[in-house]
C-alpha cells in the first residue's frame, strides 16, 4: 500500500498509520465499520481489525490447511485430472469445501473416482504441479525463528503432507490415507476419515501439548472443513476462503502472500 493510500485510509480509520512493512500498516484503536471494509476491497486492500497486544513472539502454535493454503492446488483435483475425471472431482471438492455436503462422503466419492490411478500419477503431481503459495517460506521461516510450533492439518493424503513435513519442517501433521495395492489407488482409503472434527481435536491436542492459551495460537484455513480447528486458535485468518469460512474467521486475506500473516501481530 501506498504511503498515500495509507494516509487515506488514517482519515477513514480515525488513527494515525504507523509503517509495519513497506507496504503494510497499522492502526491503533480504529474501529470496524462497512466504510473501511469497503474502501479496503475497491482497492484489492487486506485488512484486519485484531486485538491489542497480541504479538507474534507470544505465539506458541501455528496451524494450517494444505491445498489451497499452503500449496496452490487441491491435490485431488490434480489426481483426477491424472486419472480423466478432473472435471468429476473438482465439482464434489467445490461442493464440500462450500460445506454444502459432508467432508467424508464427498471424500469417498473422490477417492472412489480415483480407482487404478498408478502410484506414479501422484509423484507427478508432486514433483510437476505442487507449488508453494507466495509468502509461505517466509511465514515458516520467521515462525521457526520465533520458536513458534508448526501444525499441518489436511483432509488431503499421506502421500503429500509427509513430503512437504519433511521438505518445510512441520514439527505436526494430520492427514488421511489412500489404500493400494499392487502400486495402484484401491478406490478407498485407509483408516478413518479425518475430516472437519478431526483438525478441531488435533488443533486441540497439539495446543494441550505445548500448554498453549487460545491466544498464543492461530490458524490459516480455506475451506468449511477449517472450521473446526479455526475456532479453536486465538487468530483464524481466512486464505483465499470460501464465503462461508471469511464470515466466521478473525480476518480475511484475500490479497496478500502467507507471509502477511505475520502482520496481524505486533
């Protein structure tokens, strides 16, 4: 943001902008209203209104979705694009991440999708078109530089959290996995479905573990299986989010890269 636009907007909020970054600012006791909100989306502008003093230093857990989130794509699309059935996929994860159906049947009828896709199809997917979000080595670097903990949650597979866990030194994950046999996807998976509930109590246990208070945790989501864990954390950011996620987080980045996360706190 410009400097400019920065000083447009302290008329707006009442309070006197003070430089975070080059282009991020922040203002002390300004109030919400449906003006700035609107000022802030006509201008492709993020903002948050977020509680005093709640500093990054004090964060002791950060969580966070896969697909969409962390990464650019929804895996599973991408698989059923391998497989010929892009199309067939991609509507059911529309579906679900809209919260118009249930997580796991909408899982189930992806999977199913997927049946005889070569083990090969998901190291492509992996090595040709995985793609970190912008901003996301940034946001881990300085949490791993503050000693904030990392939790990966997916209702996404296997396969790829424990490659990224490795890749990016998540110190957590949580995600579901595909059977196979024979070097080929079953159709189902294997083990229990790990959907919304399942990222609330792993958020949950995590933050238990670490004797974290709910404001020395956040978490980043996407999409209506978030949700649970979301409401746990301190701060909820909402990626890129479906509507239905943007109307219950703590804020709404719809512009900025991962690492504008880091702005929300002192």
């Amino acid at each position: 943001m410009t400097a400019e636009l920065a000083a447009e907007l302290a008329r707006l909020a009442g309070s006197a902008a003070k430089k975070v970054t080059s282009q991020a600012y922040r203002y002390r006791k300004a109030s919400p209203s449906k003006e700035i909100a609107s000022w802030c989306e006509a201008r492709h502008l993020d903002h948050a209104f977020i509680p005093e003093k709640r500093r990054f230093a004090d964060l002791k857990l950060l969580a966070m979705d896969m697909d969409s989130t962390l990464i650019t794509i929804e895996c599973i699309d991408e698989m059923g694009d391998m497989a010929g059935k892009r199309e067939e996929v991609a509507a059911v994860t529309a579906q679900a991440m809209r919260g118009e159906i249930d997580y796991a049947e909408s899982l189930r009828r992806r999977v199913r999708l997927l049946k005889g896709l070569p083990l090969s199809a998901l190291e492509r997917v992996y090595a040709e078109r995985l793609k970190l979000t912008a901003g996301a080595e940034l946001l881990l670097e300085r949490c791993k530089s503050a000693g904030v903990r990392l939790l990966l949650v997916s209702g996404g597979f296997t396969f790829f959290v424990d490659r990224l866990k490795d890749r990016l030194g998540f110190d957590y994950t949580m995600s579901n996995k595909l059977a196979l046999r024979g070097g080929k996807l079953t159709g189902e998976l294997s083990g229990n479905i790990l959907g919304a509930g399942a990222k609330g109590e792993k958020f949950a246990a995590v933050a238990k573990e670490l004797k974290a208070e709910r404001e020395e945790t956040a978490a980043i989501g996407d999409g209506a299986n978030d949700l649970e864990m979301m409401k746990l954390a301190g701060v909820s950011v909402a990626y890129r989010a479906k509507p239905v996620v943007r109307e219950q987080a703590t804020c709404a980045l719809n512009w900025t890269g991962l690492d504008g996360v880091v702005n929300l706190f002192e």
